[in-house]
C-alpha cells in the first residue's frame, strides 16, 4: 500500500515536473519571440525609416538645386547653392551621418554603401564650409555620393518588414 501511494507521489511529481518545464520553456520561447519582434520594429522605426527618408529627401532636393542651376553663372549660382546648402541639404546630411553613427547597432549589416557615405559627407561638408567661410574653394576630390544608398536602404527595410509581417503572421503584400 506504501509503494503504491510512493508510486503514485513520485509520478505526480514526475507529471508536475514536466509541465513545469513545458511551461517555462513555453515562456522562454514567447518572450524571445516578443523581444526579437521589439528589437525588429525598433530597426525599422528608429534606424531605416527616417534613414532611408532623410537620403531621399537629401536626392529630391539636390535634383531639384541641380536643375535650378541650370544656365545659372556668377552670384545667382553662388546664391542659389549657399540657399540649399545651408539651409536643406548640409543639415540632411549631417542628420543621415548622425544616425548611421549613432544607432549602427540597429543594422541588419553594414554595406560599403553606409562607409562611403560617412565620408563623402565629412568630406564634403568641410569642404563646403571652407568655401562658405572664407571664399576659398576646395580643389580636393571628395569620396563620391554613393550610388548604392537608397537601393541599400529599401532592400534592407523591406526585408526587416516581411520578417516583421512573418512574426505578426501577416501575409505580404
């Protein structure tokens, strides 16, 4: 009668134990899930959607300055250039080089397209700003706007936004 009621005990136990550990692992699984998904809105949020609108902001008004320019010479160049340069687009580029310097950590990778920027932008910046100062230009040949950026960007955050309608089981668009 003992071993029967020990025997009964220990698989009560044994039957305990085992949705005890169903349930935590359950847990675990769902707050891993929940966290990667936080971590998923937070990248596309914080890093790619101001990132990729600020670069197409900075393309849009640079065509638009450049097609202003068109037959321009003398003082109304210079004037047309220091009024989008000062006021559009040196703050949009400092504002797309703060965040790729400041939140690389919410990258899915980091593609040479994100290096070349940095520098054309600390390059062409300071440069610009010598002109702007003090009326002498700069002879130096400056590390190219990259060509890739935008197309890095979108790729990138549409591949973090079905990832995200995956998690949410949404189906694509």
């Amino acid at each position: 009668m003992v071993d029967e009621k020990l025997q009964s005990a220990l698989i009560g136990a044994g039957v305990a134990s085992i949705g005890w550990f169903v349930t935590f692992f359950q847990q675990q699984y769902a707050k891993s899930r929940d966290e990667r998904r936080t971590f998923l809105k937070k990248q596309v949020e914080e890093f790619y959607e101001p990132l990729l609108a600020l670069v197409q902001k900075k393309i849009h008004i640079q065509a638009m300055q450049d097609q202003r320019l068109i037959d321009e010479t003398g003082q109304a160049w210079v004037t047309i250039i220091e009024h989008f340069e000062d006021n559009f687009i040196v703050p949009l580029m400092q504002q797309i080089g703060e965040l790729l310097r400041t939140k690389p950590y919410l990258a899915i990778d980091w593609p040479s397209s994100f290096d070349q920027y940095l520098r054309h932008e600390s390059q062409s910046i300071a440069l610009y700003q010598l002109w702007r100062k003090t009326g002498i230009p700069g002879r130096i040949e400056t590390e190219p706007w990259p060509s890739e950026l935008e197309s890095d960007l979108k790729t990138r955050k549409g591949r973090l936004e079905e990832q995200l309608r995956k998690q949410y089981g949404m189906r694509p668009f």
